[in-house]
C-alpha cells in the first residue's frame, strides 16, 4: 500500500485488527480501519466476518478539548515538550502525529466516510475501501458530499460527527418531536 503508513495492526491483522494512515494533501487524514467482526463481536458476525472502515479526521480541525480527552483515555497528555504518558515517558517527535491520530480514532473521532464489508477475500476488501480513500483525497467535491450527510439518528453530519460535535445536531433538532431526538436533548441539558 504504498504511501500509507502502519497505525497499528496486529500481525496477522486479517483475524484481528489493523489501522492504517494516510495524509492528504488538504492536511487530513485518511485512515483505513480493519476490524475482524467475529473476533469483535462474535459469531452472529460469521456470515460477513471482514470490515474496513474508511475515517477522515483533520487534527488542525479538531477542537483541542477532543484530542486531549482521546489522549486522556489512552493515559496520555499534551504538554510543551509533547505527547507524555502519565508515567512520564515521552513519544518520540517524529511519531508524535500518529499517535495522537491513532488515539482519536480509537476514541471515536473522525470522520465516517466509507465501509466495505465481506466474507472472503480480506486483501480485496482492503484494496476497495483504500481505492475509495484515494478517491476521496483527489474529488473534494465527492468528499464535501460525504462530509455534510448525516450518520446518526440526531442528524449528526459526518464531518461534526468527526470532530465529536454533538452540540449542532442536537441544536438543529430543538423542535423536533422525534422521542430519541428529545431523550437526547435530556441527556445533553438542552
């Protein structure tokens, strides 16, 4: 997969997991995210075992808030010097970026742009939802598409969904008599 850098996978990520990076050249970044749904979930997942998620996130368009609560859940902090691990070792500066992408998305940020499902053929399923990231990186127009659609049931677009933005959603619905749209309200104070 050449220009895509290795997150964190296992080594043999088809019956586990693996993560996968690229950045382009709006400054984003494109994270191919495998996931084994059996091993993930159990065998209700046997028929269609393989999943590759395509997620965008721009770390220069993620409120500091968010990244340092992704940071925080994986026992990590910024500080002046850097990422630092609550027992005070320091990630060494040329990884720095990739860990903190690597905690966000972990934590939930970025972007739901694209998945591919199956039952056979991990390294096909793998090359479809990478031919889509690219495509993504080369057509803003197609990306802004995706980007402004709704994901969830409180109307969350993808784009605020990757930044962890609930607040808009739950704004944009303050009519609505949608039960969960009001649950939701409830929960969040609005």
């Amino acid at each position: 997969m050449r220009g895509w850098i290795e997150l964190c996978s296992d080594v043999n990520w088809i019956d586990y997991h693996g993560m996968w990076a690229k950045k382009a050249r709006d400054g984003s970044w494109y994270v191919l995210r495998w996931t084994n749904l059996v091993d993930a979930g159990g065998d209700e997942f046997a028929d269609c075992p393989f999943e590759c998620d395509v997620k965008r996130i721009d770390l220069a368009d993620t409120p500091p808030d968010a990244i340092a609560s992704a940071l925080r859940s994986c026992g990590y902090r910024l500080t002046p010097e850097g990422v630092c691990s609550d027992s005070g070792d320091l990630i060494e500066p040329q990884y720095q970026d990739r860990a903190i992408l690597e905690m966000c998305i972990g934590y939930g940020l970025g972007a739901p742009m694209h998945t591919e499902t199956g039952a056979k053929h991990p390294l096909r399923i793998r090359a479809a939802a990478r031919r889509v990231a690219e495509e993504l990186m080369r057509d803003a127009d197609k990306r802004d598409a995706l980007l402004a659609r709704p994901v969830n049931a409180i109307g969350s677009t993808a784009a605020e969904y990757g930044r962890g933005d609930i607040d808009s959603a739950l704004n944009r619905g303050a009519g609505s008599t949608d039960p969960a749209m009001i649950i939701m309200r409830k929960m969040h104070g609005k």
